[in-house]
C-alpha cells in the first residue's frame, strides 16, 4: 500500500511539472521575442498584425548589430555594386537634415513615417516643445521648419558631422513603399501638390501606357500598372525623372537616398517593427529623455502581403521583373525576401 501511494505522489509531481512547462512554452510563444520580426525574417508578414512582444535593451542591440552588419556584407558584393553604391552627391547631402545640438543626422526616406521623425527633430531644435503642437504644414515647408539640410554647410562641415555625428534613417519593404508613394501621390493626391497629377502622371502615362488619349491624360488618372513600367524601365525613365525633379524622391531606391554604402550609419531601423524601433533609436541617440516618438495608429506599420498581391495582380511577370531588378539593391541590403510569390 506504502508503494502505491509513492507511485500516485510521483506521478502527481511529473504532472505538475509537465502543467508548468507546458505554460512556460506557451508563455514564451506569446510573449518572447517576435521570431519574425527580430530573427532572419523580420520584413514578412506578421501573422495577425501588431507584435506583442517588447524586446530588451540587449535583444534590440542585436537586432540592430544584425542590421549593420548585413548592410556592410551587401556592400562588399561586387555584383550588387551598380545597385548599392553611389556617391555623396548634393542629392543625397539634401536628404539628410541636422540637428547640432545634440549630432544627430536624420536621412529622408519618404513613405517610411518621416514626417513623425522630422517633427521629433524639430523639438529637439527647440522651435516647439512637444510634436503635437506642430502644425502639419509645417513640417515638410523646409524654409520654415528650422530643418538645415546638410547640404547648406561648408565642405568641411559636413565631412565633420558624418565622422562624428549619430546617423539613422527607416526603411520598409521596397514594393510596399512603392505601392503608399503611388496611393499618396496619384490617388490621393493631396491639393498643395497638384504637380503629380497634372505633371508627372500625363508624361508617365503618354509614354508607358499603350492606348491613351492626348486630350484626356489628366483625367484619366495614372495606373499602377503605368507606374511599374515608368520604374522598372531604367534607362527610359532617366531623362523624365531629370524634368520631375526632387519630386522623384518618393520612389528612387533607398540606395541613391542615402548611400548607405558610404555613409556609415549607426542605426537602421525598420517600418515594420518600429513600434520597437522608435523608443530604442531615441535611447541609442542619447535623447530618450528630451521627446518621445508620436503614437503610431494600430497595424499601421506591419507587413501587408495581402494587399501587395492585389495590387500586383494585374502586372505582368516581365515588368514585376523589371522592377525587381531595379530595387534588388534595396531588397539585399535590409534583408527583405525576394518577393517570389510575385516572380515565380
């Protein structure tokens, strides 16, 4: 009987202990660090949208050693060099604004929330105290905003404040910035930028698009399908994106932005996670303390898959091709997957 009762106490206790491994995994499956988002695959689509996970101080270190150290190793591939390297041209020096008073260089990535971070700059420049009293206006009005670009200093000036300065900038997956910079700027079609419409999109239009009429290019409305083309087409497209400009800014690779290749940045951080990125880019800047990063609406910055194929599904496999081609650079150096559910 004595044997019984210590065969029924043992198997209680391999119970219990089986009862709290059980909920250890499963506290670990929700809660621990999102595999997607901080292992290989972190620019795929997050199951179920937002992460609920907050990773540690060490964990987002990692993370952001990972980055870099992807960025350095894609930079040395010789058959990648045409679509990773430029030079630092006034187009880039323009693209990178300053905040000396506590060395910080911000590069301008467009479609990647970069008004949230030009108003973090602007307090940190003293014009407002918090970011909600900014006006929206005024954010992107560069003669107003109390934003230096780089390019407005002296040779010396600048050569200083890249060896010395903290540099970050943002990226997300290139189709998916390429699909809200054609939602913005040709569906939406804000009215203080009346260009895109009446400007770039007829010239895209009269020279990608088969049948068109003259008379009729405005009203017509630009397709993304012309748009694919007009980006995909490298040698074609020069001569118009010399006519739009700076405007172009929205849709040319994150390479030719910011020259991620000669300019040794020190944090990277990512659309998809920057619920996790933003706080810790403030900490690594040493200004955590001084503003906060304005909220970021619920499932705003995770990966949509779903609405990339939609959007692709009337583009034929050469363009998409084409395209890819283009941004492959962009893919690469950030670790983003080849998007073969689109090329295959």
């Amino acid at each position: 009987m004595r044997h019984h009762w210590l065969l029924l106490g043992a198997c209680g206790w391999v119970l219990l202990i089986l009862m709290f491994v059980s909920k250890f995994i499963s506290y670990r499956a929700v809660g621990g660090k999102p595999p997607d988002l901080y292992g290989d695959n972190y620019g795929q689509e997050i199951p179920g949208g937002r992460p609920t996970a907050v990773p540690t101080v060490a964990e987002w270190q990692s993370v952001a050693e990972k980055r870099i150290e992807l960025l350095s190793t894609v930079c040395k591939n010789s058959s990648l060099r045409n679509l990773t390297h430029v030079s630092i041209s006034k187009f880039v020096l323009d693209r990178l604004f300053v905040c000396d008073k506590h060395k910080i260089l911000f590069c301008q990535t467009p479609k990647v929330g970069n008004t949230q971070w030009k108003k973090v700059l602007i307090v940190l420049n003293g014009a407002f105290a918090t970011v909600e009293e900014i006006p929206e206006n005024l954010v992107h009005d560069h003669e107003k905003n109390g934003l230096p670009r780089l390019s407005s200093l002296t040779p010396r000036e600048i050569t200083h404040r890249l060896n010395t300065y903290f540099k970050f900038f943002i990226v997300r997956d290139p189709f998916e910035r390429l699909i809200s910079a054609f939602k913005d700027k040709f569906v939406k079609n804000p009215r203080f930028e009346p260009w895109y419409k009446h400007d770039i999109a007829p010239a895209i239009i009269r020279k990608y698009r088969k049948n068109h009429r003259n008379s009729d290019l405005a009203a017509s409305g630009l397709h993304f399908e012309d748009f694919v083309r007009y980006l995909g087409d490298v040698e074609g497209r020069r001569r118009m994106d010399r006519q739009f400009g700076e405007h172009i800014i929205h849709w040319v690779t994150y390479a030719e932005l910011c020259a991620p290749c000669e300019i040794s940045y020190s944090v990277i951080g990512h659309h998809e996670t920057l619920e996790q990125d933003a706080p810790y880019i403030l900490k690594a800047a040493g200004i955590d303390e001084l503003v906060s990063y304005p909220a970021i609406p619920p499932g705003i910055t995770h990966y949509n898959r779903t609405k990339v194929e939609q959007y692709f599904s009337g583009i034929s496999k050469r363009d998409i091709r084409r395209l890819y081609a283009r941004y492959q650079g962009d893919f690469h150096l950030f670790g983003y997957p080849s998007p073969d559910f689109l090329l295959n």
